[in-house]
C-alpha cells in the first residue's frame, strides 16, 4: 500500500482528490497538509476520520518536512491560485508556489519520498499561437502564477537527478465543475453561476481566446492515477486534459447560455488579452487516461447540483 501526503489538500482539487485516495484500496495512509487560508475542513466532510490533517504553511521547512515524514508519495497542489490576481501578489507568489516546491522537494530528498507529482498548468503556455501545443512547446507564461509553476517545473527535474526521485508535473487544462471547495474566480463556474441567476455572461475581448477544460473529478483522477500508476505516468510532464474539450471562450459562453437559460452574452474591450493556448493531449492519452466528463455534461451536472 502507499502512503500519502496532500499539500494544500483542503483546495478545490484536494476536496475531490482526498476523497477518492481514503477510498482507494491501495492507499495506506492520506495525510492532508494544509494552513487553511484559502481552503477549509468542510471541503473534507465525510472523509475526515480516514485522514490524518496536519496545518502547516509550505513556506515553513519544518511544517513541509513533518508532515511528509513516514510517506511514499507526495501530490503536491498548494499554491497561490487565481493567475491574474496574481500580479499584484508577485512576492507572496513566488514564496508559496516556488519557494515552497522546493521546500517539499528538499523535504522529500531529505525523508526518503519515493514520488512527487506536482501540479502544474497549461497557463504556462500563455499567449501562444499554435493550435497543437504539446509538451514539446516552449512555455511563454505571463503572470507570476505561470511563471512560478514553471520554474516549479525545472526544480522538480532538478531534484529528480540529485536525488534519484521519481516525479512528474501535471499541466492541468482550466478547472470548473463542482466539488466540496469550487472555487468561482474560474469562467465556467462563474458563468453557470451568473446563467442561473438571469445575469448576462461578460467575455473580455473578442472571445477568440482558446482553453482547455477539465472537471475537477477528472483532475482529481488524473492525480490519484500519477500518484499511483508512477510506470504508466513516467514522462517528466504531462499537459492533462483531452483534446475534444478545447474551446473558445466565447463559445463556452454560447454553450453555457443554450443548456440553461438563453442569457445575454456581453463582449468588454479588454487592452491586455489573457492567456490563449489550444493544447495537444496525445501523451497523457498514451497512459490510458481518458475524461469521465465532457464541457457539455460537467456544465449541465453543474447546473443541477446549483438547483438542488
């Protein structure tokens, strides 16, 4: 059996991940590391006596390095999420997602963790202008969310060598869908949310701007399979999605407004464009790795669970 630990387990992605790893016969223990600024122990309802909760802030060595004492395997989500936002958080950032990767990675150096799968994201790709990314493709990030999670990258290879750890990086597709932590600062939970309440869907720009999506459960599978399947998840980094779910986002807005309330779509100049990248899924396919959930599904499974 392996053992488990989670950082940032009380986020979004933590809330549908440490679920599914207490229910899973092949893991052992599932420490759950987390300071409980952003995410909470509700998110962690109905599973908390499988769990062992550990607060702690990333940022700190000693917290880091405690909690992973004793583990095989380290999902590594905490961060500072939200990549506009995080201009104007550049320091706090780079403290939290960066210089705390490398105080879990020293950590898992230093104890003897076998695996470190450490969760990345297609924002690093920012305003490309293939429609064919794949791994290959030089990251362009532009914002200090993109920036620390690929420099994030480049210490997890580092330490790969020196220290003879097995791990690999998720380049995540856009979340949305619910879970115990869903978060609203995202475009499809925030449009179904506004859809639903009769108000119109405010796209910045022209729409043009290409995304891949992925429900959360989908990513939470894909940590849970990284994690645990290390010989089918052995390349260095995967962008992790599928390539049918890439779409404009004005035409997530179309899609949102046909399958619940025909709702005003509403275009706003926008003087600086986000992040644009229509991304290849051929490698994390090779793994087996296949969505339980389309844009379309997750979006009308949203949609009931907002109703009741």
């Amino acid at each position: 059996m392996t053992d488990l630990l989670v950082t940032g387990g009380c986020g979004y992605i933590g809330s549908a991940l440490v679920p599914l790893l207490a229910d899973d016969d092949r893991v052992g223990r599932v420490v759950v590391f987390d300071d409980l600024s952003s995410g909470s122990p509700r998110h962690l309802m109905g599973c908390v006596e499988d769990i062992e909760f550990r607060q702690g802030d990333v940022r700190e060595y000693g917290d880091v390095e405690s909690a992973a004492r004793g583990v095989d395997a380290v999902v590594h989500l905490a961060a500072i999420t939200g990549a506009d936002s995080t201009h104007d958080r550049r320091k706090e950032t780079y403290a939290t997602n960066l210089e705390g990767t490398r105080n879990v990675l020293t950590a898992a150096g230093k104890v003897g963790v076998g695996r470190v799968v450490l969760a990345s994201s297609c924002n690093i790709y920012g305003r490309a202008t293939s429609t064919d990314i794949d791994e290959g493709t030089e990251p362009d990030p532009i914002n200090p969310y993109a920036e620390t999670k690929h420099e994030s990258e480049s210490l997890l290879a580092e330490y790969a060598d020196e220290h003879g750890l097995s791990g690999t990086a998720l380049r995540l597709s856009t979340v949305y869908g619910d879970a115990p932590g869903i978060r609203f600062n995202l475009v499809v939970n925030q449009f179904v949310f506004r859809a639903l309440t009769g108000r119109p869907l405010t796209v910045y720009g022209d729409g043009s701007n290409w995304r891949p999506f992925i429900h959360v459960r989908d990513a939470a599978r894909a940590y849970r399979a990284a994690a645990l399947e290390p010989e089918d998840w052995s390349k260095p980094v995967y962008n992790v999605g599928a390539n049918a779910e890439n779409y404009r986002i004005s035409g997530v807005a179309t899609l949102i407004s046909e399958a619940i309330d025909a709702v005003d779509v509403t275009y706003l100049e926008d003087e600086h464009p986000g992040p644009s990248y229509h991304v290849n899924f051929d490698r994390v396919a090779e793994t087996g790795f296949e969505l339980d959930y389309s844009l379309d599904e997750g979006v009308r499974d949203l949609a009931r669970r907002f109703r009741g």
